[in-house]
C-alpha cells in the first residue's frame, strides 16, 4: 500500500473543515446557520452551542474572519481572530475550533494543538470539534491520541462515514495500539 505524502493543511481541506462545512459539522456552523450552498438541515441546537451564545457583533466579526479563511488569507484570519478572543473571551469555542484549522494551515502545530484541546474543553459533545482535534493530532505525528480523538467523534456521530473512513486508515497503519 502506497502512503501519498501532502501537506497536513490538505488533510483539513479534503475532510471538508471550512467556513462551508456542511451543517451540524462545525461549530462554526451554527453562525451561518448552514453552509453559504446547503441550508441549515435541523432545528436542533446542540447542548454546547447554547452555552456559549454568540451576540451579533461577534458573529459578524467571525463570519468577517471566515471570509479570510475562504479568501486564503490565513495571517490575517488568525490575527483578527487572536484580536476577537482577547476582546470576546465568550466566543472561544468557535475561535479556538477556527484557530486550531487555520493554524494547521501554517504549519503551527502546537498551537493548532493547544487551539483545539480548548475547543474540545468547551464544546465536548460536538463530534466535529473532536473530529478536528484528531486531524491535528495526525498532522503532529501523535496518532494514538488522534484515533482516540477520532473514536471520541464516532461516539457522537456513529454514521459518519468520513471520520470512520479516517479512523480505518490510521488503524490500517498501525499508528494505534487501541
């Protein structure tokens, strides 16, 4: 079996995480209410989500530093996010989850890392914010705490054929003992 070597940012990009994602994905998600091309599919509000409200001057600034992460303007995405946490420490589930991706884009591990471990902290049964924090863990190298991340995300969202798929392959590696 062949190993293709890519970017780890590309990681993030096939397994969809971005301002587009599909809805119910992402926290991130929950300040567009869907996707700019699918629309929000359920009325239901996560558990998570509604402890952490965001106001209408944050979301505006966020879906301002989607735009960035859409346009590829990772620097400046990261900088008006860092600014956005340090202004509105409430909304630190959707910057950390948006942090940690844009981070892995740089080539930031560590911090995408730290990014996604908070994230994760805040918004513990969104499978998408564990989903993430497994991709990140892979592009670091640390692959048991990926698949245990990734398993962690199957247990919230057992159909999901993708964070299955993703699971398998660091099995089949042999990355995890588990």
């Amino acid at each position: 079996m062949e190993i293709r070597i890519m970017p780890c940012w590309a990681v993030f990009l096939l397994a969809g995480l971005s301002a587009n994602a599909t809805p119910g994905q992402s926290p991130a998600n929950h300040l567009t209410g869907g996707s700019r091309t699918t629309p929000a599919l359920s009325p239901v509000i996560p558990m998570d989500v509604l402890r952490h409200p965001v106001t209408p001057k944050v979301r505006k600034i966020l879906l301002s530093a989607m735009a960035k992460i859409d346009a590829g303007e990772h620097e400046p995405a990261i900088d008006q996010l860092k600014e956005t946490l340090r202004k509105y420490p409430e909304s630190a589930p959707y910057v950390q989850n948006l942090l940690g991706a844009e981070y892995v884009k740089t080539d930031q591990l560590p911090e995408a890392i730290s990014s996604f471990e908070q994230a994760v902290s805040l918004l513990p049964h969104d499978p998408m914010t564990h989903y993430n924090f497994g991709l990140a863990l892979i592009c670091a190298g640390d692959y048991d705490r990926a698949a245990n991340e990734v398993r962690r995300a199957l247990e919230l969202d057992p159909q999901n054929q993708q964070m299955q798929a993703r699971l398998r392959e660091i099995l089949a590696h042999g990355h995890s003992r588990h």
